[in-house]
C-alpha cells in the first residue's frame, strides 16, 4: 500500500489534467492572457482541421 498523499488530479480526467499542465505553463511563463488566448485559438483550429481531416 502506498503512504503517498493523493491529490484531487490523480482520479480527474485527462482533459482536465492537461489543461491544469497548460495553465500552470502560461502562468509560470508569465504569458499575457489575451496572447495565450490567440494562441489557443490557433491551436484549437489546428486541432480541429486534424479531427475532420481523419474523417
């Protein structure tokens, strides 16, 4: 049996695993909201075109 704390994390989804890392990046990066949100828009349209592409 592990003594190891648990943290609300290790049973969340991985969607929300991956967005806490994506959070923490930009603000340890100390990246300006409005460019971290263009960013993510590139990226969610990237995203997409490869989602429909494999269709």
């Amino acid at each position: 049996m592990s003594d190891q704390p648990t943290s609300p994390l290790d049973n969340a989804p991985e969607e929300v695993k991956l967005a806490v890392d994506l959070i923490y990046l930009l603000e340890t990066n100390e990246i300006d909201p409005e460019i971290a949100l263009k960013a993510i828009n590139i990226v969610k349209n990237d995203l997409e075109n490869k989602l429909f592409s494999h269709k």
